[in-house]
C-alpha cells in the first residue's frame, strides 16, 4: 500500500512492466524463459506480482530482453534514444527512487529516471540474519562497490572468509563471485551499492537479494547454480616470507 512508502518512493511494478514489455515484443513465456534462464512457472509469478525480483534476476530479464534494466521498473525512463554524449543529470531526492522490497532486504534503486546508465546506485537495507538460512548467494557479471551507510554488514563470498565492515567501511569485488550480505546485531544495516558492467550499458550488475524459500527450487536458477556455502566461502591467506 502507498501508505507504507515515504513521500516519493514508488513501488517497483516489475511484473505489470515485464508483461508489457514481452507483448510488444510479441515473445511468449516460454520464449523468454530461452533468452533469460528463468522458468516459464517463474516468469508467471513475476508478472502476477507473486515473487519479487532480485537485481541478478532483474539483470537476466534486461540482458535477455535486451533492454535497460530501468524499464522493468514500469513507466517513466527517460529517452533511451538520446546520445551517450549527451549531458544528462538525474536528482533524487531524499526517500525517492524505486523501492523493492524482499524478505532479505529491501532496495531503493536511484536516477530511475535515466536509461542505458553505466552505473546502478541502490540504497538498501539488509534484512537477512543468518547465513544458514539465506538461500542461493547472488550473482551477476560486473563489479559492485559497497559502502555501509549504518549498522554492521558481513558479507559472505565464494572465494574469501566473510568480512565483517562496519560504518564507513566499503568493499569493492567482482560481482560475478556468488556473494551474500548478512545483517550483524539488531541495529539497522543499510548500505550503498553501486554496480557496474564491462558489457552493455548498465544491464548487468549487482546485488541485492531475494529470499523466496518457497519458490528457490521455482525461480529459474538452474540446477548447475550450487548453493555456496560459508564452509567453501574460503580464501587461505598465502604465508608471508617471513615465516
């Protein structure tokens, strides 16, 4: 309900947007289940607003549709015919932007208004407690910045121990590496992402989280994605030449 949202954050409609993208471009479900890896049974859900969308998810439907991400939060991108070298300015303002909100966190994605940006800048507030319990880790081509705006953030990969980064750390990685953020404490854990791809404009890029234990067998991933895990998310120091 709109009565739940602050002046200015407007419910992301992925779902009602994905519908009418896919019949302009005249594709039936199982068509776009071919170009995006998502099952059809998934791909339903998503357009009768029965799951939410993580940005690897969101990522994969703008690569495979082959638009700017942007679009999938329903109306109001600006001209994507306009030049890369045009001079272009977003504002958003404070508790502005496009929200998605999950059982494992909730994104506020910023400069909703500018297509074929090269860059994805979300405020989200981290919800998942328990690594256990976290489901499938995130994943999607590019590079991610992360900078904790409040609370205390862990953040699991598969190649390095979890890092625990507190207010005003950030981290910088390859968004390609499955990867988690983990809430520590009961304090409030917000942080700014910001992602990057080395391919088209801004399709695909970071985080941030889904948690649908319900449908994780149902989303789309395939079986060759495994689930890592804290026990292989492992990196062993290399010994130093003093030792």
């Amino acid at each position: 309900m709109a009565a739940n949202h602050p002046t200015g954050r407007t419910p992301a409609k992925p779902g009602a947007a994905l519908k009418a993208i896919r019949a302009q471009q005249g594709l039936t479900l199982a068509e776009v289940s071919e170009r995006t890896g998502l099952t059809v049974s998934a791909l339903s859900k998503v357009e009768n607003d029965k799951i939410d969308l993580s940005f690897d998810k969101l990522a994969r439907l703008s690569e495979g549709l082959k638009i700017d991400i942007t679009q999938l939060f329903g109306p109001g991108g600006s001209d994507s015919s306009r030049p890369e070298s045009a001079t272009r300015r977003s504002i958003t303002r404070a508790g502005e932007g496009r929200s998605i909100e999950m059982p494992r966190g909730n994104y506020l994605y910023l400069a909703g208004d500018l297509l074929h940006k090269r860059v994805v800048p979300i405020v989200g507030e981290v919800l998942a407690k328990d690594i256990q319990t976290y489901g499938e880790f995130m994943r999607h081509p590019g590079e991610e910045f992360v900078y904790v705006l409040e609370g205390i953030l862990e953040l699991h990969t598969e190649m390095y121990t979890p890092a625990r980064l507190e207010t005003g750390d950030s981290v910088y990685f390859d968004s390609g590496m499955r990867h988690a953020y983990i809430a520590v404490g009961d304090a409030p854990c917000r942080i700014l992402s910001i992602c990057t791809t080395p391919e088209r404009e801004l399709i695909e890029s970071q985080q941030l989280i889904e948690g649908h234990e319900s449908s994780a067998s149902d989303d789309g991933q395939g079986a060759s994605r495994t689930l890592p895990t804290a026990k292989r998310a492992r990196k062993k120091a290399k010994p130093s030449k003093g030792s």
